[in-house]
C-alpha cells in the first residue's frame, strides 16, 4: 500500500512541475530570457508640412504672326498639406496627400499620391519623396497669361528627418515640383494684332522650393 501511495505520491509530483501555471524551476539561480516582442511590419503614419516655392524657366504663350512668345515663370506658392498613410518596416511608406496651394493669382487643391524612402532605419535619417496626382483648381487671368484650370502634377525631394520625442519627428525638405495648367493661348495673324484663333494648351510650369514639418510616429 505504501509503495502505491509513494507511486502515485510521485506522478502527481511530475504533473505539477509540467504544469504550465506553474512558475519554472529556476537551475543556477538564472531567469530564463524573455521572448522578443516582434515590430510591427505595418505601421499609420502622418505627415504634415508646410512649403514655398518659385516658378522657374519659362512657358510658351501667344502667337503673333506665326512668332510664339514666351514669359518668365515668376509665381510663388506657399502650400500647406497632410499625407496620411502606411508604412512598411522601418523604410518604405506609401499615402495620400491632400492639401491646399494659394498662387499669387490662383488656388488650388492638390491629391496625391506619395511615396517615401528612408536611406536607413534610423530615428535620425536622409530620405527621398515622391508626390504624383492631379491638382483641381484656377489660375486667374492677367494681362500675360489666360485663365487656366488644374491639371497633372507631380513632385520630387530629398530631405532629412530628426527625431523630437519617442514618436514625432522634424523634416526639412528641399524639393522640385511640375505643375500643369489646363489654359489657352490666341494666334494672331494679321498686323492689326486681330485674333485668329484660341488654342487649348497645357502650360508646363516649374518650380523649386522647400517645406518643413512634422511627422508622426
């Protein structure tokens, strides 16, 4: 009997240390290492910025008896946006940019899609961006230009991002930007300047500028 009761005695012994609500035996006086909490792959982003730019080269704008004339591209833009998004490890993001850009004779609304690359996954890093979309708005006329309506843009940086605190971080941008106006330009033929015809046109303006913001995490 005593045999029976030692037998059994043992096996609820070893069930007990198996047992996983049980704490483990610690050999040597050393804890186990804790298992490492894996990042997310995927992570929300925001990005909000604000920037200025300056028209560059020139565009192409009436005929007057088969000469077309050209004029400077001196427009300045002040533009404010956020980018809302995903990203992908510690690099690569991708998001929608909505925002709001005031010409000296215009507004516009541009919606973009955006892409970004750390150079490495670091709090403190250089990075590369790109906006591609289309920008609905006006241009207003003036004694150089016609009215124009929005149409394809596009945009292209290289910045550097720095860390605030845990999760918000600083970036200054310097960026070249390709801008469509949906507009139209008058032929005239005769040497009473009369116009002929209205050609419809989408003039390519450049810019180049800089932007500053904050983005989170």
């Amino acid at each position: 009997m005593k045999r029976i009761n030692k037998g059994l005695l043992l096996l609820m012994v070893l069930m007990m240390a198996g047992s996983p609500a049980l704490p483990q035996i610690v050999i040597g006086g050393e804890e186990p290492p804790a298992p490492e909490k894996k990042e997310r792959s995927l992570k929300y982003f925001n990005k909000t910025e604000a920037g200025l730019s300056f028209g560059i080269g020139k565009y192409k704008t009436d005929i007057y008896n088969g000469i077309q004339k050209s004029i400077r591209n001196d427009e300045i833009v002040f533009t404010f946006q956020t980018i809302n998004g995903i990203r992908f490890g510690d690099q690569l993001g991708i998001g929608i940019s909505l925002g709001v850009e005031k010409w000296q004779n215009g507004l516009f609304w541009p919606l973009y899609g955006f892409l970004s690359y750390d150079l490495k996954p670091a709090d403190n890093t250089f990075y590369g961006a790109l906006y591609v979309g289309y920008s609905p708005g006006f241009r207003d006329s003036d004694s150089f230009h016609e009215a124009g309506y929005g149409a394809f843009g596009m945009s292209i940086g290289i910045g550097y991002k720095m860390k605030l605190s845990k999760n918000l971080r600083f970036i200054y941008e310097v960026f070249y930007k390709y801008q469509a106006v949906d507009s139209k330009y008058n032929m005239y033929t005769t040497v009473n300047d009369t116009l002929h015809t209205v050609l419809d046109y989408k003039t390519p303006l450049h810019f180049a500028g800089f932007k500053i913001g904050l983005t989170f995490p």
